[in-house]
C-alpha cells in the first residue's frame, strides 16, 4: 500500500497508521476485520473504546464488563505482537516519518541495542519529524547527555499496547534522574481527553499499536521533554487559579528551599485559589500580613512530604535522600509495579491508605487511593479531594486538591472540623504548635 501524506486538520497533524508503516501488522478497520476472520483474534478498537466508555459515575457492573474487554484484547494483542518478525528499530527506520527520531537513536548504541534486542519488550512514543521542528524548550546546541534524556523520556521498558495505555494513569521511562531527583524512573502521564490520548499534557497520540516483534510503536504529534522542577511548574499552572499558592511560596521562600536536596523526590499537595478563599477574608489577610507569614510557612509545609514520590499509581519512597532507589511495595490489591501489572491481565482494582510525612515537624497527612481500572480518586486527610493528578517534575509530582489541608489540632488526631467558621485567633490557636 503506498505511503499517503500526512494529513492536517484544523492546524494538527494526523497520520493514518496504516499508511505510516507498510508491511507491519495494521490496526485499520479493514484489516482489524482481516485479522478477525484469519486468527480468530478481535483486536481493540482504542477510539471507539475511548467514545463509548461509560462515565465514573455509571453502574460499576458496565464498567467490570468495560474494563474486562480490555484485558482480554490486552492478551490478543500479544498474539499479534508474537506474528511480526520486524523489530522496533526496523519499523522506525523504514517510515518516512521517524527519520529524526532514529536518526538521534543511532547515535546512542546502547538504545539502538535496545530497539534491536529481542529479548527484551519496550514500548516507543515516537515523535514524527514534524514534531522536531516545532519543539520549544531545546537548548539551540544541546548536549550529548540532554538528547540522551529526550531520547530514554520517549521509551517504556515494558509491553504497553493501547489495552494497557487506556487503563494505566501513568509508565514509567528509561529515563533515572541522577540523585538525588528521584527515587526511581521518571514517568509519563497518559490521559484521555476529547482529542485523543494526551501524554504529559503536551503531546498527543496519532497512531497507536504499531508491533513489532520486541514491542509496541505509538506515535506522538510533539515531543515529551523531561519535565522541569517542582517548583518550575508550580510557577507555570494557570495564575487565575493558583496565584494565592505561586505567591506564598515565594513570600515564604519554599519555593528555593525545594531545590535543597532534603526536599526533593517530594509530593506537593497544591491548594486553588479555590481551596485558600474557603477559609474566609479574615485568615487569608492574616495570612498575607508580616504576623501571619510564619504560620503561613507552616501551613505550606504540611503541604509537602519530602522524600516521598507518591503517584496515583506508583510509590518511590526512601527515607534517605541519597540512598538507592527502592523497590515499589506490592502488598496491596491496588497496583505498585512499575510497569503496573505487565504480566497481568486481571482487572486492577482496590484501595490504599498512605501516611506521608510532611515538612511540618512530627505532623503526617493522610492519602487514600480506590482505584478500578483506570478510574482513580485520591483523597488527602479525608478533607481534601485531589482534582487533578499527576503532574509530573523533574524531582517529584504535584497533585492539585480542592480544599487547604491544616494540621490536626492534636498530634493523635487527623481529624479536622469544618474551619468555615474559624476566626483569626482560632487558626493561631491551631497553629501555635507549630510556629
């Protein structure tokens, strides 16, 4: 079938996979239809999977029927995987449209090794070539070590096929973060959004489920840069919703302590604008006054647990900041593997409790995680809702909550009353622990 070009619909390019790459085992409604009738095997449709998916809010007996189809295409698909004698590197240097991005890879002989290895299964995000012409935030003559970086951000050391992606909140990369950045991989967060499949927020899937014999191919529309620190995306999200915090942290100066290597491989709990104007005029001008500064600080550092990544879907966790990363645990039905459940095709579901400790001296929050499947809600002090999850930074994640978290009044107790009726020398009182 010849090579049609690439096609581009209100400003975005879209690549029709089964045009992309000739000669590879295709993913088109045609020849999803071939495979059917010749093996038997009904490969996922991911879009339509992705339209008609039923909300959170539906009978979770629609959704066990949901997320069951899933892991049994997620078994198909390693049948078709097992037919292609092509490898990775094969199938990336054959299109026409991952030229750069092989091309950076040749010059790395330990990835091409990996992209030839057929002993090992990796999963590639690969950038098409227009993706590296409007790339921002590439220094003009980068260095070999930072290519190197870009390169492992865009590769999965696990079989993950879209059965897996649209179930999975966040994979890990090739990409490890010299200590003290993080106790183990960087990871990228997937996303459904109403384009299509978002990864970290800044690029999106254009063709999925391209197999190869050591893998899986999908294609991205933008290259994934390795994230910036904390306190860096802090300072980029939305001012119209999170001024009240971006300025506390610098008033306070949190924001240069968080690049001390005590604090990073951190999990920041980021109130909104929202969450500091539920606690009245009154504590919020208190707040911002020269008196009220130092319980500010206090209030912000019960906000961050130090040496702690706690993701929606995985926990790097190590007490010592230098030391070696450390496994994640697995005692819990809710997943803690790093390529979440990759030999499993058994729906993941379940709840957790974590107890983080934070900055604030001898004070702990208190994370509750259900997940079921890809569904995930996160809980912070049973006060607090996490509204978005999962954004990633160079030396830990940040979780956006919906309510400010102040510390328990006694140091048994995490159990907080409603503070709409606090007055100024009520939160004093509450804080004066702890200023």
């Amino acid at each position: 079938m010849p090579i049609s070009p690439l096609q581009e619909v209100d400003g975005t390019h879209h690549v029709e996979q089964e045009t992309v790459y000739p000669g590879v085992p295709v993913i088109s409604a045609i020849d999803r239809e071939l495979v059917r009738m010749n093996t038997g095997i009904e490969l996922l449709d991911a879009q339509a999977w992705m339209d008609s998916t039923a909300s959170a809010d539906q009978d979770l007996g629609v959704l066990e029927k949901q997320w069951t189809r899933i892991f049994r295409n997620d078994h198909e698909s390693s049948k078709v995987r097992f037919q292609s004698r092509l490898t990775l590197f094969d199938i990336l240097s054959s299109s026409n449209y991952t030229s750069e991005f092989i091309k950076l890879i040749k010059g790395y002989p330990d990835l091409l090794a990996t992209l030839k290895d057929t002993e090992t299964n990796h999963t590639i995000w690969a950038p098409i070539d227009a993706a590296f012409d409007n790339c921002t935030g590439i220094p003009r003559e980068p260095s070999y070590t930072q290519v190197k970086e870009i390169l492992e951000h865009h590769i999965t050391p696990h079989f993950m096929p879209m059965s897996r992606v649209l179930v999975t909140p966040n994979i890990p990369v090739l990409l490890s973060p010299w200590k003290p950045h993080l106790n183990d991989k960087h990871r990228l967060r997937l996303r459904p959004s109403p384009t299509g499949m978002t990864v970290n927020l800044a690029a999106r899937l254009i063709g999925n489920d391209i197999f190869a014999c050591n893998g899986v191919i999908h294609v991205l529309n933008a290259v994934v840069l390795p994230p910036p620190s904390v306190m860096e995306v802090v300072q980029s999200l939305p001012s119209t919703r999170f001024s009240t915090l971006q300025s506390a942290l610098k008033k306070t100066r949190l924001s240069e302590k968080f690049d001390h290597a005590l604090l990073r491989r951190s999990t920041l709990f980021a109130p909104s604008n929202e969450a500091f104007d539920k606690l009245g005029e009154e504590i919020n001008t208190f707040l911002d006054s020269e008196e009220g500064e130092s319980h500010l600080e206090a209030l912000l550092q019960y906000h961050i647990a130090p040496n702690q990544t706690l993701f929606s879907n995985a926990f790097y966790n190590s007490p010592d900041p230098y030391a070696e990363p450390s496994s994640p645990s697995t005692s819990s039905s809710y997943y803690f593997t790093g390529g979440d459940t990759p030999h499993s095709h058994r729906l993941i579901r379940g709840r957790s409790c974590f107890t983080l400790s934070t900055m604030l001296r001898g004070q702990n929050v208190l994370v509750d995680v259900a997940r079921y499947g890809g569904l995930i809600t996160m809980r912070v002090n049973d006060s607090a809702t996490v509204t978005t999850h999962d954004r990633m930074a160079r030396n830990g994640v940040i979780h956006e909550i919906d309510n400010v978290l102040v510390p328990p009044s006694t140091s048994d107790s995490t159990t907080l009353e409603s503070l709409k009726d606090f007055r100024v020398r009520d939160f004093k009182a509450r804080m004066a622990n702890y200023v």
